[in-house]
C-alpha cells in the first residue's frame, strides 16, 4: 500500500497547490481570457502541481517506463485502438440517450436547433476536450497508479482503489461559484471546503459517485486485459464527447423520471449506472478476446 499513499500525498499536494497558488494562477490568466471561472482555473493549477510531483517520484515508484504508463503498443496501432474505442464507447451511450428520451429525462435548451455545422462543432470540441482530459487521468490513474499499486498489491485491489479515487477526484471543482469581483486569495481555501461540504452530505452524490466509481473499474479492467491504456482512452473520450454535446444542447427536465439523474452533473445518475453495469459486461467481453498475460 506503500505507493497508494504515495499518490494520495501527490493529490494531497495538488489540492495544496489550489490552495496557494489557484489565486494569483487566476490573477495571471483573468485580463487573457473573458471572465475565467476561478475553479477551473484553480482545477488547473492543482493538476500541473500534481503532475510536477508526479514526475520528481516517478522513478522511484518504479513507473516511469512506457509499459507502467501504459504506452507499449506502437504508435500506429496505439492510435488505431484509441479511435475505434472512441468510436464504441460514443455507440454505447446509445441506449442511454435512448432512455432519456424514452423517459422524458431531459429537453433542449431554447433556442438550440444546430445544424450539421452546429452539431460538427459541438463534437470536434467535445472529442477535443475528452482526449484531452482521458489522455491526462487515463495516464495518471490506470497507467501510473494502478500500475504501481497491482505489483504491490495484485490487480483486484488496484483496479478497485484507482477507482474509487477516479469518481472522488470528479468533485474537486463541485459546484463552486465565486463572481469575478470577489475572488480572493482565500478563494483556493473556499473552493476545497465546498468540496469537503459535498463528501459530509453522501446521500446528495451517492448515486453519481457509485456511477463514476463503476465506469472507473471498467476502465480499469480494460486496463488489465489490453496491457495498455489505448482503449481506456478512446473508451473514455467517447463517453465525454456524448456528455459534452447532451449538456450543451438540453437541461434536465422535472418529470417523474427526473430522480434517475443526478444532482451532480444532470446526467451521472442512478440510470446511467444501471447501464454502465450492462455496458461494463459488454466492454468485458469483448477486450477479454484481446487479453494479454499480466
């Protein structure tokens, strides 16, 4: 369990540096861009901070070779597993758009009626954003930590342990607003106790928190069969771009149904992990085809 604590420290040292350096991070970037929300900015900072300290350890938790990280397949074929799950991860969520329609779960936003360009749009930067953003935690979570945690500790427990940090690391930014004139340089401290705020209420995110910590295993699991985390990050890219172009277009409704999604981000909810668990069986049998000893 040596190098599980090891990566807490490093996620510890992150939430540090959203802390300490998330305020003048802010001050920096607010006259280049227009009005930056000071979590993501901050969000940002804590993950540059993460990987700063995940590169000084590296070597010592004995990961940093292209095979701990994940990256042992040549480039070509690397890319070519990337794209094709890219492409079956945005198919799987077929049947959950489906069910959302079905049960009247959400509506478009006004005034969204976008056509082929429109709908281009929204996927170039939805496919943009979640390779960007499965590229970054793909790497750290199922490439570095759970490589490091499995030869201690064997896969079962690294796989469910990565997991469980995978869903808690979605609510750091949460839900935390502050306006542009009143952020301060205790506004790093706000934004971690509003998170904290968020964990002390379980029943609130259960249901999104138990959906994210079971997409986690299924990528974690993928992570074990293929030997690599190609297919972790087309599968994870796909996921985010469908999400990206839901929220972007419709709002939640506040029909009967409505309970089934949650508070977290209207969409990770009690349906979506009643689906995940079907998809995860799917996903399991076919990579078990392209298994690789361990």
């Amino acid at each position: 369990m040596r190098s599980f604590a090891i990566f807490l420290g490093l996620i510890a040292l992150g939430f540090a540096g959203i802390a300490l350096l998330g305020y003048p991070a802010w001050l920096l970037v607010s006259p280049l861009l227009d009005n930056p929300k000071f979590s993501r900015v901050a969000s940002r900072v804590g993950m540059l901070v993460l990987l700063v300290g995940f590169v000084l350890v590296a070597r010592r938790l004995r990961v940093a070779d292209r095979s701990s990280l994940g990256f042992t397949l040549p480039a070509p074929k690397f890319f070519a597993e990337v794209a094709k799950a890219t492409l079956l991860g945005a198919l799987l969520m077929l049947p959950v758009l489906a069910t959302m329609v079905l049960l009247d779960m959400r509506e478009l936003k006004d005034g969204v009626a976008p056509g082929f360009a429109g709908w281009a749009k929204l996927v170039c930067v939805g496919l943009g954003t979640g390779l960007v953003v499965a590229l970054i935690e793909e790497t750290f979570l199922r490439g570095a930590m759970q490589t490091a945690i499995t030869r201690e500790s064997g896969a079962a427990l690294a796989i469910g342990l990565t997991s469980i940090v995978y869903a808690a690391l979605h609510f750091v930014a949460g839900k935390y607003r502050v306006p542009p004139d009143q952020v301060n340089f205790g506004s790093g401290l706000d934004m971690l106790a509003e998170v904290l705020k968020s964990f002390a209420e379980p029943a609130a995110l259960i249901d999104s928190f138990l959906c994210l910590v079971a997409v986690g295993v299924i990528l974690g699991m993928v992570r074990h069969l293929t030997g690599n985390i190609a297919a972790c990050i087309g599968l994870h890219a796909g996921w985010v771009t469908v999400i990206y172009a839901v929220r972007e277009t419709s709002r939640p409704t506040s029909g009967p149904a409505s309970w089934l999604m949650g508070e977290y981000d209207g969409f990770i909810g009690w349906m979506v992990l009643g689906w995940t668990l079907v998809i995860g069986w799917a996903i399991y049998l076919l990579y078990r085809r392209k298994s690789v000893p361990n």
